[in-house]
C-alpha cells in the first residue's frame, strides 16, 4: 500500500515538474502573474514610462478616400503643344525598319509638334488654374482635361518664371474647385497626398508625409521656400496638388530629386501661401512684382569671415552693388555685411532675397549693416526687381542677383 503510494506521488511530481517546464518555455508570462486580475509579482529593473492601455490603441486612419475625393475633381491634365520636331525615331537607325517604312515615319514624327504633359489644379470657379511654368513653357496650344472627361482650351493669364508657376484661365461652367489650405498650420510628420498625371497614366493619388519645411538652396528655382515630401512625385505631377488629409490644397507639386528620373522619395512643392500670392499679383497686374535694391550678396563662411577680418561668422556680405541701383544711392559698398532690413534679421542670401522682395518698390527700408566691424544705418528705397533672361526661364535663374 504503502510502495504504490510513494509511485502515485512520484508520477505526480513528474508530472508537475514537466508542466511547469512548458509553461515556463511557452508562457513565462503565467509565472510572473498571479490572482484574477494579474497583478504582476516582479517589480521593473528601472523607472520606465509605459503607453495607457487606451492611448494608441485606437483605430488609425484606414482610408484617405474622403480626401482624395474632395480634391481630385480640382485636379486636372494638362497638355501643352509647340510647334518643332520631336527627337528622331531610333529604329530609323535599324535598317530592317528603314526596309520596310523608308523615311516616311521617321519625317511623320518630325512634322508633329512636340508635345508636353503635366497636371493642374482648379483654384475659382472663374476658370482660374494654378500650374508649373514650365510645364506650359513655349506652348502655342494648352489644352486641360477634367476628372469629369470634359475638355477645354486654355489661355495663359501670366507666368512667374522666378517661382515655376504660371495662372490658366478656361471658359467652362460647374467648375469644381480646391479648398486653400493653412501653411501656418502644416507641420513636419504630417499625412499629405499627391494627386496629378505621372507619366500619363491618369489621373492617380500618392501618399506620404511631409519630410521638412522651408527647404532652399536647392536651385531650382530663385525664390525657394519649398515643402519636401516623400509622396511619390513622378514626371507628368508638375503642377499637381499636394492636399493634407482633408483634402485640402498645401502646396503646387514640382520637382522631383533623382538620378533615375522616377520618385526616390524626396519630392517639393511650392506652398500654397507663395501660389496664392503670385495668383492674386498675376490676375491683378498680369506680372509678378517684386521689390530689388541691386547688389551681389554672398554667404558669410568662416573663411570668408576670416580673409575680411569679420567678427560676424554668419550672414551676408555683399560682394558687389550695381552702379546707380538703390543700393549704391543709398551708400552700400562692397565688403558690407548686412544685419536686418527693416527689424528682419539676415542670416544668408536666401532670407536677404525674400526679404527684399516682399518689400513694395517705391518705399523706404531701414537696412543695419556691418563696415568694418562697425554698425552703420542706412535707409534703402526699394526699387522694381527686373524680369530675369528669357533665356533663363526654362533653366535656374541666377540667385546671386539682388
């Protein structure tokens, strides 16, 4: 009786022993838990913050369809036409080709006008579209298709080569329209789509964030204020809208950084408050004006700082002044370093271009600069910045002109 009772209670303990070594495998959870309502036993090794059971847990977004829907019919194709041939045919160099169609295809293409594809964004119910520069750029023809499949010819109202936009006007009733969004409000991190004709295909949506604020110094264009996404921007997107997740319009899509010629995640827009302002200047005046007081500033570097024997490390130097300007009335010379115009700091040439340029020609600014390490106020009249080189419309406008 007794022997049976002790193998009862060794198979017992073989028993426990062999679950408690899978529980402890599997669920190692189980032993640091005990009571109804797991109340843990062991204490944690440091402080640590953990997230609320009820904070993050919540539904994400599953859908922008909402958004896309509201901004999509405001979207449209563009295509611009110009008389000139296109590049020859590469299979015109394949002599089988050249056996069967002779030069005919190769002399068809050339007689048709080079053609260019890009998107547009619908801004009033007059007819008025927002689109890149340079993707109407020499056209004899314009033509923009909507969401909705109507078609219409479009006139150029005006162009600012120095931003990349240009304003169409079409004659169509029931236009829809975008919604102005809120630069003030947009942050990094946030949720934006892209919404244009990449590569012809149609009208179709990205989705990514925005990846930095204010970029510049690219040369792309002269006044560079851009919005950097990682939305797949593709050619064909020039002119698109770049929408926050109510649908409403950040930025004009335009231009892309890549080797490969395809979206590689870094893409620019130009903020809607820019668009806005060069819109409302074009319908009001036809042109873009801009106030110049004509000098050649340079970023203050080290070095620079150095070789003039400048206490200031940052800033702008000016490095030359057109003779008769409003600078050199004013009394700038070379080798100043400019501080503020009129209370706005200048840490480099970008800020000294865009300060100037919100300035009305005609008015006087109060410029603080540094000759010979000593402070000197001086009162500039702003003139009329020049139109740039035709020549340079379809390139980078030189940035180093002031």
């Amino acid at each position: 009786m007794l022997r049976r009772f002790w193998l009862f209670f060794a198979q017992a303990v073989t028993v426990l022993l062999a679950l408690m070594f899978i529980v402890a495998t599997l669920k190692p959870q189980w032993l640091t838990r005990q009571g109804q309502f797991g109340k843990q036993l062991a204490e944690p090794i440091v402080a640590l913050r953990e997230v609320a059971p009820s904070i993050g847990t919540g539904p994400a977004t599953a859908s922008y369809a909402d958004a896309a829907q509201k901004a999509m019919p405001a979207v449209v194709n563009v295509f611009s036409s110009k008389d000139g041939a296109l590049p020859p045919d590469p299979r015109a160099k394949d002599p089988l080709f050249r056996y069967f169609f002779g030069d005919r295809g190769n002399r068809k293409q050339q007689e048709e006008p080079a053609t260019n594809l890009g998107s547009g964004v619908i801004v009033s119910s007059e007819g008025y579209i927002l689109t890149n520069q340079h993707v109407v750029d020499g056209a004899q023809k314009i033509e923009i298709s909507l969401a909705d499949g109507r078609t219409a010819d479009a006139k150029v109202i005006g162009v600012d080569p120095e931003t990349d936009l240009a304003v169409l006007k079409v004659n169509l009733t029931n236009l829809p329209t975008i919604t102005l969004g809120r630069m003030d409000q947009a942050r990094v991190g946030d949720v934006v789509l892209a919404i244009g004709n990449p590569f012809g295909v149609g009208q179709t949506v990205t989705m990514g964030i925005i990846s930095a604020l204010g970029r510049n110094h690219l040369g792309i264009n002269t006044f560079e204020n851009f919005i950097q996404t990682d939305a797949p921007i593709n050619p064909g997107n020039s002119g698109g809208a770049l929408v926050d997740v109510n649908g409403n319009l950040l930025g004009i899509n335009t231009a892309i950084y890549s080797r490969s010629g395809g979206s590689l995640g870094i893409g620019f827009a130009i903020p809607v408050s820019t668009a806005r302002s060069v819109l409302e200047s074009i319908i009001t005046t036809g042109t873009v004006t801009r106030g110049w007081i004509g000098v050649e500033p340079q970023d203050v570097t080290p070095e620079i700082a150095e070789s003039f024997g400048l206490e200031q490390k940052t800033g702008t130097i000016i490095t030359g002044v057109l003779q008769g300007g409003p600078a050199d009335k004013a009394g700038i010379k070379p080798g100043d370093v400019l501080q503020s115009v009129n209370g706005e700091e200048i840490t480099d040439t970008t800020r000294l271009l865009n300060v100037i340029a919100q300035i009305k020609p005609g008015t006087d600014a109060k410029i603080r600069l540094i000759r010979k390490n000593k402070p000197i106020d001086l009162t500039v009249m702003i003139g009329k910045r020049p139109p740039p080189p035709k020549q340079a419309s379809s390139e980078n406008d030189d940035q180093s002109d002031e």
